[in-house]
C-alpha cells in the first residue's frame, strides 16, 4: 500500500510575511489530513524559515532545486547538503520549468537525482510532455526518454527510493489539468516502465501527478488507481486550497 503524498511546490513566490501566513494556516489545519503525506517546497532563502515553523509537526519540507556537485566553485548553487543542514526531506528535481528556462538535459537531471540521493534527500523527479509532444503522439516516448535517463545513470534500486511527479506542461498553471483518464493513462505507462526493470520498484513507487490539480478535481485524480498523490502549484499557495487537496486523499 503505497500512502499518498501531496507536495506543495510554490515556486518563485512568497514573502517572508506570506511564508509565514501560509505556514501557520497550514499548522492550524493539517489535522485534517489523515491519509496523505504532506510536504512543501519552498524557495531556498526560505527554508530556514520553514524549518523553524514546521519542526514538530508532521509536515515536511524541501528544495525545489539541487547542485549536481557536491560543493565548491558553483555561483549560485545549492548543495544537497546544504539542503539537508536544513531539515528538508524532499527535493523537485528536472522540474520542466527548470528544463525549459534553464535548459537542463537529462542528464544533467539525472546527475541532481544521483547528489540528491548522496545527500540523503528523497528526490521527487519530474516528467512530463509538452502540448506539441501531446498532439505529436509521442507522450511515451518522451516521458520514458525522461526516465530511463535517470535510471540508466543512478540504477533501478536508487530510482526507487524517490517519488516521480508526471507534469504533463500543457497543464501547467494553464488551468488545463489532465482528464483523470489521460493521466492514468500515463502514471500506468510510467509504472509499467519501471517494472520492466524491477516489480518492487514498479509497485512501491509513488508516481504524482501535477497540473492545475485543485481543490476541485484532486479527489477524482487521486482516486485513480496509479495516481499516488500530486506535485501542486497554484494551489499550494494559499493554505485552505492546499489542504483541501491534501484531504483529498483522505479515504
Ligand atoms: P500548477 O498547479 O500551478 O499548475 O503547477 C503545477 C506544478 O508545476 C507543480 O510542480
């Protein structure tokens, strides 16, 4: 039985007062979720602030990046030990906003995953298609090139001990999320794919989905049987819609 995760990735927003609002509306209602796992991803400068808020609750948080090295002569960089130094359990790796705007390969990817295994943080590794691979028919090829990437580099075992997020780009922030049916579709070709490297990975991996995934249509998502959670955007931002969502998974 895989349990639920519902991980908040709020991207490039926030405040120190907006981080601490949302922190606290999370704390004052994360009772109510009772089946998922719970975690968000903050921007880096704000971790800290995370870790002071959310230490002792069931909570969790991380990254939404990661250096591929492990320390050194990196401007800008992050290390994964230096996300790890702040509690965080979690973090987004080959994010499609990251692959786009700064044109991370997969390799490169699969290169964060690995660093972010040695730092001991559980990567939570993004696939996913563009509307033009969509309508190219070629949705497949696209996200199993995406994963077997990372697999051919760090080894089926230590793939197994992320969460993978498929992220289908056309859904996201456009309010377009994946019918349940389409995302199925793709969360089972994700887990077959796996499983031709290895049944156990294939059935303990927890396989998100993300995409304009709401208050609204969370619960439909979640219910499908390959959905395992959901990697959420917009949402997350405010603390009601966020753990809406995460309720969502309540069963
Ligand atoms: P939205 O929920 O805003 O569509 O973003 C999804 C996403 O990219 C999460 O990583």
């Amino acid at each position: 039985m895989r349990q639920p995760l519902v991980a908040g990735n709020w991207k490039m927003n926030g405040s120190r007062a907006s981080v601490a609002e949302l922190l606290a509306g999370l704390k004052s209602g994360i009772n109510q979720v009772t089946a998922a796992e719970v975690a968000v991803c903050a921007p880096a400068i704000y971790l800290p602030a995370v870790q002071a808020d959310l230490d002792g609750t069931s909570i969790k948080w991380g990254g939404q990046d990661v250096s591929a090295h492990a320390s050194g002569a990196y401007t800008g960089e992050i290390a994964g030990s230096m996300l790890a130094d702040f509690g965080c359990h979690f973090v987004i790796i080959g994010h499609s906003e990251r692959r786009a705007y700064h044109a991370e390969s997969d390799q490169a990817v699969a290169e964060k995953f690995t660093a972010a295994r040695a730092a001991g943080l559980v990567p939570i590794l993004c696939v996913g298609e563009t509307l033009e691979e969509r309508e190219g028919g070629i949705t497949e090829e696209v996200v199993a090139r995406q994963l077997d990437a990372v697999i051919a580099h760090c080894g089926i075992d230590v793939v197994g001990e992320g969460v993978i997020a498929y992220e289908p780009v056309w859904a996201i922030g456009t309010g377009k999320t994946a019918t349940p049916e389409q995302a199925q579709e793709v969360h089972a070709f994700i887990r077959g794919r796996l499983a031709a490297s290895s049944q156990a990975v294939a059935d303990g991996m927890r396989i998100l989905y993300g995409g304009s995934m709401n208050p609204k249509n969370a619960a439909e998502l979640i219910a499908q049987a390959d959905i395992d959670g959901g990697l959420i955007g917009g949402a997350s931002l405010k603390a009601d819609d966020f753990l809406a969502v995460c309720s969502a998974a309540n069963r």
